[in-house]
C-alpha cells in the first residue's frame, strides 16, 4: 500500500499593494515600479533552495497571498507553479489559491489567473456597502465586488470572499443584510472577520474605537446562526464552508503540519523526528529581494522550538478549528501523548466553566469557548 504523506503547504508573499488600507497591519507596501522578472527569479531561487531538504513531501497546496497578488503578472504566477511542479510531487486534488481585489483592473485578468493554475479564488471584497468601504479605505466600491464575484464564479470552481463586520456604528439588522446580500452570491466558502485595531495601523494612530464587545458578540452569533442555516458552518472562528470547501492551504496551518513560506515576511514550519524549526523571512522587500537573488534565500532566522512552545503552537492553531485537535493527531505530530501534556486542574476548571470538552480524545474549545479563545488558552497553557 502506498505511504499516506501529511499535507504540506507552500505560501508564496506578493508584499505589494495598490494602496495601503488603514485597518491593514500585514506586510503590505505600495511601490510605483515593480520588476516582476527580478521578483519571478528570486522566489524560485527560494523554491529550490527549500526544496534540497523538502522534496520528499507532497505538496498540498500552494497559496498566494499578500499584500495583493493578483496585481502579479499571470505569467509570474504559472512560472511559479511550473516550478514546484517541478521540484515536488503535487497531490491530485492540489489546491492552489490566490487572493485578488475585486477592482476592475484584476477583475478582467481573473481567466488568465485560472489558466496560469489557480484553482480557488479567495477574493477581499470586505463589504458590499459603498460607505463601508470608504471608511475601510478601499479602491472598489460594492458594484464592483459583485461584480467581481459573479465573474470569478463563471471561472473558478471554488470561490471565497472576505467581509469585515463589527465596524463602528454597524447595527445588527444591518450585518444580517449584508450576510444575506452575501449568500446571494451562493459562495462555498466565507471568511468573516470583525474589524480589529491593530498597532501600527493608521486605525490606531486616528484612535478609530473597535466595536463594543457586547454587540461584537451579538454580531458573531448572529453570524454563526445565519451561517449555520444557510449550510456554511464554521469550521474555524472566522471561516465558514460548505462541506469539502473549506481552505485545505489553512487547515495545514490550522492543523499543525508544515509548510513553506516563501517571499518577505513569509514564515515556516518544517518537522523532522519531531523536531519542528520556525523560519522566518526578512520582512522588507528589498531586504528580502536582495538576499534572495545574492544568497538564495531571505531567512531572517530559523529556529527550533521547544517541546512546550510546539505544544502551545499545536493547541492554539487547532482549537480554533471546530473538529478541536485529537490526541491521535496530536500524537502523530508531536510523539507525545496529549492528556499528559496538559495540566488536569486547569482542564477541569475549563471543562467545569463550558469552555473546553475533551471526549473521545479530541480536545474542542466550545461555541463560547472560541469567542473567548484567547483568555481559555491562556489559562490552559499558562
Ligand atoms: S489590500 Fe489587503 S493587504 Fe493590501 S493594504 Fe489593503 S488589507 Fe492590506
């Protein structure tokens, strides 16, 4: 019988932007021109140097996110991905993704982005109100977004989009509109993120106040509820599909298992013998251009981690998904036992509260215990 290879995903950063949005705190840049060939050159550089050490995995997914990568040449795109289908074996239900801007510009390349190998669409469409979006600083407005979807649903076979709730003001009849409004479009996978101030950010710097906590919670229940009904369960906090159509590029983060990252400010994880090192690429894209075409590479560090932050890193990644982390899988990745690894007074205490449940050897954190999932890990984990 043949090995069942783990999955293993491989994240290409396109760091640039058309504009820079006020909420956005990844490592997103706006530069006037841009050497695509020299870009194309020094990604596949990094490619190869992962790859001496990597090419016995079997490549998963490959996702291109950003920044705004479908302002990437098509032609970048396929050289990429001929690449990889080069230097390793890819699975036959291979994933790959790009994330795109509904404006018109990207929207019209949208063919030529399937025929360079994209097979799933993650579009940031954010809302489909025009004032929203203005106070969201983005380019398009809500004609466009439709528009965007509904072209790249003639295109592409699975097909998601982004929406930001819990802006300022926002009430909950307006929310459940725009969730209606978005299952109009009969998406199989939705990303629903409440707005969050981040450092850093120009939010921050202005002091925009994130939404109330109270109607923040009101608003993700709503959320969950309309979700549910429409056959788009959570799968993750912030992730909704149909069944089969969740993002399996997230899950291998999501589910602890290795990847690549490639680009500025992309990072990684690779395990041998149990032994899992986090890399970390130089966040500028300069910096990082520059050692890639010099060195082959733009590592800033890589590191090994330790036995209890991998732990951590495995709980805090997995009890964010619904399906929680099973002590099976739990036992594959680490080779370590998952009840002992936790302390009993703490789970209990957790257990007792209606946070977290650990039956049939699958940890889950709760409904309430995913709204609330930081302060639950840190009292499990602390
Ligand atoms: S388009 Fe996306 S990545 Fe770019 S600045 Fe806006 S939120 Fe950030």
């Amino acid at each position: 019988m043949d090995e069942i290879k783990p999955a293993f995903g491989i994240y290409i950063h396109w760091p640039f932007c058309a504009k820079k949005c006020p909420y956005c705190d990844f490592n997103s840049h706006v530069q006037d021109a841009i050497d695509h060939d020299l870009w194309l050159k020094a990604y596949l550089r990094e490619l190869r140097y992962y790859a001496a050490e990597t090419s016995d995995r079997l490549v998963t997914s490959v996702f291109f996110g950003g920044g705004t990568p479908s302002l990437m040449k098509p032609q970048v795109i396929e050289d990429i991905l001929a690449e990889i289908g080069r230097l390793w074996d890819c699975s036959e239900d291979f994933e790959i993704t790009a994330e795109a801007n509904p404006s018109s510009s990207e929207t019209r390349l949208f063919q030529d982005f399937r025929q360079a190998g994209i097979n799933r669409l993650s579009i940031g469409v954010q809302s489909f109100n025009d004032q929203a979006l203005q106070f969201l600083g983005r380019l398009h407005d809500a004609a466009e977004a439709r528009k965007a979807v509904e072209s790249a649903a003639k295109i592409f076979d699975r097909l998601s989009f982004d929406l930001i709730y819990a802006l300022p003001g926002q009430t909950p009849a307006e929310w459940q509109r725009a969730l209606g409004e978005a299952l109009t479009l009969a998406p199989d996978h939705l990303s629903l993120y409440q707005l969050t101030i981040e450092p850093g950010t120009v939010f921050h710097q202005d002091r925009v106040a994130a939404a109330d906590e109270d109607i923040g919670t009101e608003l993700y229940e709503i959320t969950q509820g309309l979700m549910d009904h429409a056959g788009l369960p959570a799968y993750e906090i912030s992730n909704h599909a149909r069944e089969t159509q969740e993002s399996r590029h997230n899950l291998v983060y999501w589910r602890g298992q290795d990847y690549l990252g490639i680009g500025p400010g992309a990072h990684g994880r690779l395990t041998r013998d149990f032994q899992t090192e986090m890399i970390q690429n130089v966040r500028e894209p300069g910096k990082w251009l520059e050692l890639a075409q010099t060195k082959g590479l733009g590592q800033h560090k890589r590191t090994p981690i330790t036995a209890e932050e991998r732990r951590d890193e495995i709980l805090l990644m997995g009890l964010r998904l619904t399906e929680g982390v099973s002590a099976d899988h739990y036992h594959t990745l680490t080779g370590t036992d998952l009840a002992s690894s936790l302390d009993q007074i703490r789970l209990q205490a957790l257990e007792n509260e209606g946070f977290i449940t650990f039956r049939d050897n699958i940890l889950k954190a709760t409904p309430a215990g995913r709204q609330r999932l930081n302060a639950v890990l840190a009292h499990l984990l602390s």
